[in-house]
C-alpha cells in the first residue's frame, strides 16, 4: 500500500485507510484540507542517504526593489503572527519604501506562469541549501514560500485551461500571513500552511 502526500498542505493519504486507492480517484478530486488538486500529491518514499551536491560558487544576485520590498513584507507578517507591533510597523515602512521606488511592468497569463515556475526552481534549491546547513528559520520560510507558490501555480493553471468560468459564482481567498490562495465559497477554518485563523484568510474582491 502507497501513501502519497498534499504538497500543499501536508495531507496524507493512505491507501490502507481508504476505501478507494489514490491512482483510482477521479482526475477532478481534491485534497480534501486545502482543495488543492489530485496532480499536486506526491506518492511518500523511504528515504535515501544520498548526498546532494550544491554548488556555492554563483555570484551573488542583486535584489530588485520590489524583492526587497516583498521579503520586508513577509517579515513584518510574520512579525504580526508573533505579535511583534513595532517590528511589524517598521518592516512595513521599509515594504512601502522599496515598494514605491519600484517600477511594475504588466504582463500576461504567460509571463506570470513563467515567473511562478521560475520561482519554484529557485526555492527547490534554497530548500535544498537550508537542508544541508541544517537552517531551520530559512527552512521554514522556503517551506511556506514553495505550498504557496505551487498553489498559486494550481489556480494560475486552472484558470489558463477553464478562463472566467472558472472563477464564475465562487471567491478567491488569500492569506494574509503566508499568502495560501483558496478558490471556493467558505475559505478553510484554518490556513493549512500557516495555520493562523481564518479570519486571516481574506477574500479578493
């Protein structure tokens, strides 16, 4: 018997305990904590010894403005998670100060699926440099930032296959803390990535 495993929110699901097998549930079916679909599990396997090689040789990237302003923005989140007032308030001064030096371009469905893809790689091998120096603290913040972005990735996808019908007669929530996107009528009672409340799970209008 297999397990596989929600990369979204963590959810098992343990064909021993089901009474329908994973590969044997319908293409439309959903995880049943996040909502996130069948193709974002990933089946559970033992793990390996093996080491990886990662490479700390590339020169170092320049952050952009709008980079520097989002990483304040998740800091002074994550400072109100922690009821950190004053930090909150400052790391959200530093996010309106970068943020208004920045210069948006527009773009289009495809750009931002290229982006969202883009940025998965990337955590990939934070995640995989914060496993190796054993970095709980970037660990987690690469954790919540990749079920965010694949989630995002989810919606983006759905959207680009189903257009407006399938935003039709249902919300959009988003978490104010990590940024978990819900496409449904309800939102979760809690987020299933942060864990904060729902009250902290706001709807798009």
């Amino acid at each position: 018997m297999k397990k596989y495993k929600c990369t979204i929110c963590g959810y098992i699901y343990d064909d021993a305990k089901e009474s329908v097998k994973f590969e044997d549930l319908p293409d439309d079916w959903t995880c049943p904590i996040c909502g996130a679909p069948k193709a974002v599990f990933e089946e559970i396997k033992e793990e390996t010894n093996e080491n990886i090689e990662i490479t700390e040789d590339e020169d170092l990237k320049e952050l952009s403005n709008s980079e520097v302003a989002y990483i304040c923005s998740n800091l002074a989140k994550a400072c109100e998670k922690q009821y950190l007032e004053e930090e909150q308030k400052l790391f959200t001064e530093l996010f309106n100060h970068y943020i208004s030096k920045d210069n948006v371009k527009e773009g289009n469905l495809k750009d931002v699926l290229q982006i969202s893809n883009n940025n998965i790689d990337e955590l990939n091998k934070a995640m995989q440099l914060a496993d190796k120096h054993n970095d709980r603290g970037a660990k987690r913040v690469v954790n919540w930032a990749s079920k965010a972005t694949n989630m995002m990735n989810v919606i983006l996808k759905n959207y680009q296959e189903k257009g407006i019908e399938y935003l039709k007669n249902t919300k959009i929530w988003v978490c104010d803390i990590c940024g978990f996107i819900y496409v449904g009528d309800i939102p979760p009672k809690v987020c299933p990535i942060c864990k904060v409340p729902s009250f902290k799970i706001l709807e798009v209008k």
